[in-house]
C-alpha cells in the first residue's frame, strides 16, 4: 500500500489503518484522542467540520479503495474517523464519554445491523465507505444521549 500517496495518507487514518490488528479499531482509537481537541471546538464549528470530513472522506475513500481495487478495505479508516465523531457530537468532554463513545460506536460498525450493513452494501464506491460509519455513529450517538438523558434524570450521583 502506496502510504506516500498523500489521499491514501489520510484514507489510511495517517497510518493507524496499517495496523496488523484490528485496524478499524486502531484507527478509532486515533480518532479519540483527535476528539479530545476537536470537542473544545463550539458545536455548531464541530459538527459543520465533521460534515465537511465526511464528504472529503467519500472522495478519500473512494479514490483509495478504487485504485486498491477493493470495497471498504480495512485500512481505510478515515470513515471510522468521521463515524466516531458522530458518535460523540456534544457529549461532555470527559474520558469516560470518549470510552463509551468508542465502545458503542465500534460495537455498531462491526455488527453492522440495518441502516449501517445496507449502506454499506447498498451505496456505491465512498459513498458506501462512509455512509456506513455515518449510520453506526449517529445509532451509537442515540444510545449515547439516551442513556445520558435517563442518567441525568435518576442518578443519585448527578
């Protein structure tokens, strides 16, 4: 895999793709500690750049898994990247959110139940790369703030 190829550079999650295990949870755990600095951002800043991430990820993707000649090849990871950040738009900046942000979300792209499995199917070349983990993590984002919600509601511990 060509990783002076700057597309391919940023496709591969700067090279936390190329992992020999488990690369799309390697690539996550990338995209957490990214997330530590991008959650100061103010939200509406957060979430207009994870949308711009995520269209420049259809072209990054695509383009990569093209010229590889595969679809979704697991060193692609800039899709986990954007997916994760979904996952955790405007939960507190705190380690444990981060921790069960990235368990959620990874528990989602790997299981890949309905809309995540058919957009992964169903979509064409980076569309389908990154739709997929758009899915996972907006699922993982729902559980996420429901369980914050019931949380804040009925913890003794508030």
């Amino acid at each position: 895999m060509d990783i002076t190829n700057p597309v391919h550079w940023f496709a591969f999650g700067f090279g936390s793709g190329l992992s020999p295990v488990a690369p799309g949870t390697a690539g996550s755990a990338l995209a957490l500690l990214l997330w530590w600095w991008l959650a100061r951002l103010p939200m509406p800043w957060y979430l207009l750049l994870v949308l711009a991430l995520s269209l420049a990820g259809v072209w990054i993707c695509g383009s990569t898994s093209g010229q590889l000649g595969l679809h979704d090849p697991s060193a692609v990871v800039w899709d986990e990247w954007v997916g994760l950040w979904l996952a955790l738009a405007g939960l507190p900046r705190r380690w444990w959110w981060g921790t069960a942000g990235f368990v959620v979300f990874r528990l989602f792209d790997v299981i890949k139940a309905g809309p995540v499995g058919w957009a992964d199917h169903a979509m064409p070349g980076g569309w389908g790369i990154v739709a997929d983990d758009l899915f996972a993590g907006v699922m993982a984002l729902a559980v996420l703030w429901l369980f914050r919600a019931v949380w804040q509601r009925c913890s003794p511990l508030r």
